[in-house]
C-alpha cells in the first residue's frame, strides 16, 4: 500500500469518526429536548391539577442529612432523590455532606432530565421518564 493510500484510509477513518461522533451528539440533544418537553408538560399538568410545589430538599451524600435548597418543586421518586422545580427544571436531590450546608442550605444546580431514569444506577430500578412523571401527577408524593 502507498504512502497516498495510507493517507487516503487515515482521513477517511477520521472522517467516519467525525460523523459518528455528530450522530451522538444530535441524538442526544434530541433526547433532552424530548425529555424537557415532557418535563415542561408534567409542570404544567400539575399547575393545572391544583398539586402545589413543595420545598425540595437534597440528600447528602451520606446519607444522614438532609439540607434546605430554597426550591420548590414535585418529588418524582419516594426515597426523593430527584425532583422537578416549579421553574420547571430537573434536579439530582444529592450533595456533599457539609457542616455549612446545614446552616445556610445546600446549592443544586439543575441537570438535563434522562429519558430514561435509573439507567446506569446500582440499583437496578428504571423508568422512562414519561411513566414516571405520569405516575407522580396521578400519585403525587408530599
């Protein structure tokens, strides 16, 4: 092979990468406009229904304490772990245990919502995040 067909191989290879790495990127911007669609739904779906935003609080990583956000949202699973804020954002409920977050409450910063919640967690429990928001407008959890 000459040194112009190596070449040749190399780009094309590149370029293969380059288009596979764009295809990702475009489904995932698409599954987080989707899910951010149904989580904009679910907000004004409970609007709707009268369910009010209660005070969201995180976890620490511990396990042990629990710390004020200042937001306000719905729970979307028991053990309260993630939750949608009435700014219609979608937050992991869960901090670094610190002895100054207990005084002054913990800072969430808000997360592009999955799909699918609890895939790629130790537990083994997942649900697509249109079950789950469906489950929680019909069983709210206070």
């Amino acid at each position: 092979m000459s040194a112009d067909e190596r070449a040749a191989r190399r780009r094309a290879s590149a370029h293969a990468a380059e288009v596979h790495v764009d295809a990702q990127r475009k489904a995932r911007e698409a599954q987080q406009r989707q899910a951010r669609e149904l989580v904009a739904r679910f907000v004004r779906d409970v609007t709707e229904r009268g369910i009010p935003p209660v005070p969201l609080a995180a976890r620490g990583y511990g396990g042990r304490h629990r710390y004020r956000t200042g937001l306000r949202g719905w729970y979307l699973k028991p053990d309260r772990s993630i939750a949608v804020a009435a700014d219609g954002e979608f937050y992991i409920l869960s901090v670094p245990d610190s002895a100054l977050a207990r005084v002054r409450g913990a800072r969430v910063a808000p997360t592009p919502p999955p799909l699918t919640v609890g895939e790629g967690a130790r537990d083994g429990e997942t649900l697509p995040l249109a079950d789950l928001l469906r489950l929680r407008l019909d069983q709210p959890l206070g």
